[in-house]
C-alpha cells in the first residue's frame, strides 16, 4: 500500500504510533517486529511512506489491536480497486477533496457543518463551481468500530487540511455535537429543504 493517499497514511501512522505507545513498545521494539530499520518505522508512523497489509497486520497483533480497530486500519489502508465518483470531478473541486474524499468512502459516519452552504455530497456541479472560491466548512470522518480514530477536514482558498490529532479532533466533535443539537431533527431538516427546493 505503498502508493495509498497521503491523509490515509497519516491516519494510520498515527494510529500505529499510538497503539504501539499503549502496548508499550519503543519504535526499536517494532522494527525488532518488522526485521527492518528504525527509520522505517518512523516514516510509517509519521505518513512518510506506506506500510504492507502483512506488516501492518503483524504490528497490530504485537501490539494487542482489537479486532474493529484492526479491521479498520486494514480497510484504511487498502487502496480503491477502481476510481470513485469524486474523481471524475476532480476540476470542480479542487485541491481540498482528493484524500477526503476517499476517507469518506472509508468512513463510517460523516459530519458537516458549514453555516451557509450546502454539504458537499449534496451539491449538484453547478452549484459546486459557483461557491468554488469560498471557504469555512469543516467534515469530521470516524471508521468503523474505531470512533477515537477520526479526522477533521477543512476547506480553505488554497486547498484543504485534514488533522488527526486527538486534541483538534475533540475540539471539532464537540463543537459539531453542540451545533447538532440545535439543529432542527431530521424529519425537520428534510421537509425544509423540501420547501426551499420547491420555492427555486
């Protein structure tokens, strides 16, 4: 998986460096595992470079991973067989959406907030193109049985982040926790868009 998105092998890097934390290995402990240098761990924990399905296995089993959280960093790191939907409208996007939207297909449940657009995946190509040029929202990405391993991602002029740490990560849930429950419920929001669709 040498060739995976580099916001998948920062997910997974730093998942793996955590884990082995926990387990209480040393970064020499794993390359003992690996048979392989210490660089290399290093570049695989920092997204510096991939990491083989059969390597990643070995080091989750050493370092005593459940079995959802080994599951997910497996289906993480295992590249799309063939192109998704978001591909062919790489010239509408821009910069920001390449490795977010291969988390999205990862995940499993993500969360938007932007305060005057509409999410993404909802947005028809015209729609997209107009607001090309704004910024603000942010996606917040969790997989499978694995809720503490999620990623934040931003959009900006420029292009786009996606941060992993466990602090920032917090921080964005709990603000998205605080505006989801001021939001109107789903029936709600469905019969408003309903409406507002109706009107144009």
């Amino acid at each position: 998986m040498t060739d995976a998105p580099p916001v998948r092998r920062r997910i997974l890097g730093a998942a793996l460096r955590r884990f082995r934390a926990e387990a209480g290995c040393t970064v020499d402990d794993a390359a003992r595992i690996l048979d392989c240098r210490r660089s290399k761990i290093s570049r695989i924990e920092t997204g510096q470079r991939g990491i083989r399905g059969t390597d990643l296995r070995e080091l989750l089993a050493e370092y005593g991973v459940d079995d959802p959280r080994r599951d997910a960093l497996l289906s993480l790191a295992r590249k799309p067989r063939q192109d998704g939907w978001w591909q062919s409208t790489s010239r509408v996007r821009g910069d920001a959406y390449p490795g977010f939207t291969e988390l999205g297909g990862a995940g499993t449940t993500v969360g938007t907030y932007d305060a005057q657009l509409l999410p993404g995946l909802l947005q028809t190509r015209d729609y997209a193109r107009a607001i090309a040029a704004t910024s603000g929202p942010f996606v917040i990405v969790t997989f499978p049985g694995t809720p503490d391993l999620a990623v934040v991602c931003l959009e900006g002029h420029t292009g786009g982040i996606c941060l992993d740490g466990e602090d920032e990560v917090a921080r964005y849930t709990l603000a998205f926790e605080h505006l989801r429950a001021t939001a109107l419920p789903t029936v709600a929001t469905v019969s408003l868009i309903k409406e507002i669709a109706a009107d144009t």
